[in-house]
C-alpha cells in the first residue's frame, strides 16, 4: 500500500486506514469476534494506520484496538486517539491539563501502552482553539511522554484553519468525501504549506457512497443513521455528511454509475479521497473482514481520470453544494 507522512508526526501511514467507531458503537450491534476479525483483516492488508476514541463505546473501541497490538506486536501500527468527548458539560472550561491526564490514563489503560502515538482532541468547543492554556497543556503531555504527538478532529473549516495555526499541531481530522469538497478549498492547502496532516474522515457519507441505499433503507435504533439525522445526540454533519438522506441517495445513484469496472462505489469514493495529494490518510469503518479488504483495496486503484473527476464535481455542485458548503 502507498505510504505517505502523517504531517508533523514524522510517521508513514498506509493512505487507506482503519476507523474503528464503527466497531465501538453507534453503528448498530459488533460483536468481539468479528471486530477483532475486522482489525485483523486490515492489518492483513497493508493498514497501518487505526483510528479510535474515548467515547467510542465508552472505551469498547480502544479495548478492541488494545487487544490488536498485542496480538501483532510488530506490525508498525500507528494507533490515533482522542479526548474530550468525555466532558460534562462538554465545554470549553473542561479542556484542562488535570481532566486530560485522567483521560490519557484511561485511554492508556485501554490500548495498553504507557505513551500514546496521537491524542486528537475530539470536535471541541469553537472557544477551545483560542485558549492558549489548552495548547500548553497538551505540550506538558508530550513532555511528560504521556504522548508523542498532539492533534485536533474538527466539524468546521474554520475550526481547521485555527488548528493549523497552531505549531505543535501535528494533524487535523476533517469530513472530507465527495459529498463534503468544501477542505478542498482552503484545509488542505494550509494544512500542506504548514506540513500539517489530513486524516479524511466519513468517506463514505456514513455509508452513502456505497451506492447500495435507496430511499427505503433503515438502520436499526442503536445506529446514528437513525437517531442522529437532524443532530440529535451530535453534529449532523457526522451522519450521511450532513446531507438529507433522500437527496444523498439520489446523488449517490449517480456517483455509482461512474464506478470503473472491477471495483465498487465504495472503493471509487475511497479513491476520489487518497487521489488529493495533501490528504495523509482515509479513514473508512469496517464491521467485518470482507468490508475491511475492500477497502483496504481502494489503495490498488488507479487514480481517476479526469472526466471522472470533473463528473463528481459537477454532481457535487449540482446536488450537495447548496445543502452542505456553507455550513461547515
């Protein structure tokens, strides 16, 4: 798998990685054995990179992730993070050094390693990425060896573009999909002139871009496709991007009969992802092998040709802009 360098980290990591929120909750049921099975699979295909958080399941993710490095102690994995979400209220008072120490503990405990690669903090208050205590306190976790590198997953552009700014930020994690272009415009090339890195996250649109829904498809209760459309539990823009189910099913039809021969719409939108060249690496979930091999494959495309590339953007700007480009 094509490698390339998670910014200020210094590491190389495989373009298609793994988002392990899926197998911690939220998604509906996982069970152990086909999480594990899922990892595994992964990492048997050239993933090296693995993205987690607290909150996940309530630490059920980090757990998963925990068990995966001690069963391939050598597999040059690269686990990231986050904190934050644990705050209540979650707001920006919370973001002290004391509470994240008690969280980098517990998040330690979890993956069973006494300093971790990447702490990301986990969508925080806008407030939160002026206050230059929060900054020094995650440069104390770093000296302290808690960490090695520090980083910020973020809902907006301009929260991105704050990010950036600050110097020992190591990567910024952001929506970014063919249903979400608007990074595209400012996020990535300041992320690149500052050798900030890109983790795409939701490049599937929360399974949109599969091409498989219509507009009869449901998830079960226990799945934020269901009781988070209009942002009930978090931002919107965490399920299907932020686009009304109807109009990204409609959307997506079109994006799938561009799909090359031999590969799925799922792989393809993987692909129109890892084809910018500022982005570190892609994030997909997988709930079982057969998802994680897939898209681990996504890496062995070719690059998309320019037609269909442009037919993408025009869908884009034709369909999704309007309902999705101003508000993050």
């Amino acid at each position: 798998m094509e490698t390339r360098q998670l910014g200020r980290t210094g590491r190389q990591v495989g373009v298609i990685g793994f988002g392990a929120w899926q197998i911690g909750a939220d998604w509906g049921t996982v069970d152990e054995d086909a999480a594990m099975a899922a990892l595994e699979a992964a990492v048997d295909a050239g993933v090296t990179f693995i993205d987690t958080a607290d909150v996940y399941g309530d630490g059920r993710s980090e757990r998963f992730v925990g068990e995966l490095l001690r069963r391939r102690p050598g597999a040059g994995l690269t686990v990231a993070t986050k904190m934050g979400r644990r705050a209540n209220p979650h707001v920006p008072g919370a973001y002290t050094l004391d509470a994240f120490r008690a969280w980098n503990d517990r998040s330690r405990e979890n993956l069973g390693v006494d300093t971790l690669d990447l702490v990301q903090l986990h969508c925080p208050p806008t407030e939160v990425y002026s206050r230059d205590a929060v900054f020094d306190a995650l440069d104390t976790l770093v000296e302290e060896k808690r960490i090695q590198a520090y980083a910020v997953s973020v809902e907006t552009c301009d929260e991105a573009l704050a990010a950036i700014r600050r110097p020992g930020v190591a990567s910024i994690q952001i929506i970014l999909n063919c249903f979400r272009q608007k990074p595209l415009d400012q996020v990535l090339p300041a992320a690149a002139a500052a050798g900030v890195g890109i983790i795409a996250r939701v490049p599937l649109a929360s399974g949109l871009l599969s091409g498989r829904y219509d507009a009869s498809t449901t998830f079960g209760p226990n799945d934020h496709r269901t009781f988070n459309r209009a942002g009930e539990a978090f931002d919107v823009g965490e399920t299907f991007a932020g686009v009304p189910f109807e109009a990204g099913v409609e959307a997506a039809r079109e994006i799938a009969a561009l799909t090359p021969p031999g590969a799925s719409t799922a792989q393809l939108a993987l692909r129109w992802i890892i084809d910018q060249p500022d982005v570190s690496v892609v994030i997909p979930g997988a709930r079982n092998p057969e998802q994680a091999r897939a898209n681990a494959a996504a890496a062995g495309l070719a690059p998309l040709d320019g037609a269909t590339s442009a037919a993408i953007g025009r869908i884009y700007d034709e369909r999704i802009r309007p309902l999705v480009h101003a508000q993050w």
